[in-house]
C-alpha cells in the first residue's frame, strides 16, 4: 500500500528515479477508511466491502485520485490469534509503467496478514504481528526489484470513556515496495476516534510518520532526504447500523514535490478529502 513510483526527485529525471527505486510504490493505505487492516473483529468471522474516491494509504493515494473497491474477510480466535486477507483496486503500477512506455500492470493490492492480541487490562490490548502485500504483476521483467513487501508490527490499542485509539509501529523486513536498499523503513501511527454519543457519529484523527531506509540506487542521495514523511488525517465516521458506516475525511502529507508524482506531475500526497462507504458482515 505505497506510492513510490516515477519519483522525479529533484535531481533525477522520472525514469532515473524509477531506476532508482525500482516499482516502489504500494498503497501507503489509511485507515480512510481502508488502512492496514487491524485485528479483526469480534467474530469469528467478518468480512467487509468499501467503496472509496480515492484509496489512500500513509497519505498517499494509490488509485491516482479515482474511486477504488476494496474488501476483505477477517477470522479471529478467542485466544487473541487472527488471521486475514483485504483487497484493493490500485492503478500505480500501470501508471509508473506508462510514464517509461513500458505495460507492466497490478489493478490490485493484496494484503495478508496473522497476528495475536492480547487484553493485558481493561480497555488495553497489544497487538503484534506480520502483514504481507502482494502485487500480482504483469510484464514485470521491465524493473529491477519487485514490489511485494512484508512488514512486521506492534500496537498498543487503548480506550478512555468515548475515546479509543492505538500508537502503532511498522518494520519492513524487506525492500519497501521495491525501493532501492530500503529494507528497515519504518512507520509510526498514532490514531484516535472519539464517540460524540451523537447520530452515531465518531470524530477521527491520526497523524503518522514514514522514514525509508537506505540510498538511491547510484547511492548519491538517501532515500529519507526523499521520500520520508509525514501524513494526517482528519475526518468523521457516521454509523448507519446494520453493518454499514459512511465517512468523510481530510488528508493531507507534507511529501516533497517531485518525490511521490502521478503521470501527471501531480503530488500523489496532496491534501484532499475523501468519502467512503463500508459494509461489515
């Protein structure tokens, strides 16, 4: 869930920066609504179906601003363990490859992840586990490194009256979706949500932070003085009952222009809103 592709750092041109970080570029996803998905819910099983206008992940959108489909199914075990699987359309590998004349394509991001939660005391849980993102790709051959990347995690999620929340850390354990040299890039998420007690509404907000490992492939420049940056959301959540919730956010980052860069030269991490609609089974 990242965007790391056709980079125009600015000192590079859009195809050396490619070169340089290879297919970097996954669904840096948020939870607006659709995030790196946590713990599943009490279940056992649950599934769930989001309609989105624009898939953001860390701040950075991975649809190029169009509406994207998303879901997935989760199972949870009454000894904290759970395991699933979410889906999401993307289109920035095909949109990378276009810039280079090349057709290389993925129109989705799978993610798969296990982990075990534990309440160590009321209103308190650690989390920790391992997520997995998988592009299945096309005419890949065009590009030195692949995009799939795993990533370890650990959160402390905590509830205070109305307000609930979690502090969370990524570790990538591999190159960060195809960037050059990254492995150990890191993400830092703090989120809270507040119930109003009101029409079922909730407020939400979260700021982040993504530091990426390593030097450009020519080893000239690191890849933190590039591509590292900070996210925010904030936004509010409407519970309609019946498993289906709607939401409206702001997000916004302050990636560098020319580091996370559509076709078009547009910032893929500027600040935009976003309307969604999910359904929980």
């Amino acid at each position: 869930m990242t965007t790391f592709y056709t980079r125009t750092a600015t000192s590079l041109s859009a195809a050396a920066m490619f070169a340089a970080c290879s297919l970097g570029a996954s669904a840096f996803a948020q939870s607006t609504p659709a995030a790196v998905p946590e713990a599943a819910a009490p279940g056992p099983f649950t599934a769930n179906l989001t309609l989105v206008s624009d898939y953001r992940y860390r701040g950075i959108s991975q649809s190029n601003f169009q509406p994207a489909i998303q879901g997935g199914f989760d199972y949870a075990h009454s000894s904290g363990f759970y395991i699933g699987n979410w889906n999401s359309s993307i289109s920035w590998i095909s949109d990378a490859a276009s810039t280079l004349g090349n057709s290389a394509s993925a129109p989705i991001e799978m993610d798969f992840y296990a982990g075990f939660k534990h309440e160590w005391s009321k209103g308190f849980a650690a989390d920790v586990g391992v997520l997995q993102y998988y592009y299945p790709t096309s005419n890949l051959s065009a590009f030195a490194t692949n995009p799939n990347t795993t990533e370890l995690y650990i959160a402390q999620n905590f509830t205070f009256n109305a307000f609930t929340g979690y502090v969370k850390f990524s570790y990538a354990v591999t190159p960060l979706f195809g960037a050059f040299n990254s492995t150990g890039s890191n993400y830092t998420d703090l989120t809270v949500n507040y119930d109003t007690g009101v029409w079922g509404l909730s407020l939400n907000g979260h700021v982040g932070y993504q530091a990426v490992a390593g030097r450009v492939a020519d080893g000239s420049v690191s890849n933190a003085s590039l591509f590292s940056y900070t996210d925010w959301k904030l936004g509010v959540t409407k519970d309609f009952g019946s498993g289906f919730a709607g939401a409206v956010a702001y997000v916004g980052t302050n990636a560098k222009n020319g580091a996370y860069m559509n076709p078009n030269a547009q910032n893929l991490g500027k600040a935009g809103f976003l309307i969604s609609l999910t359904k929980t089974f």
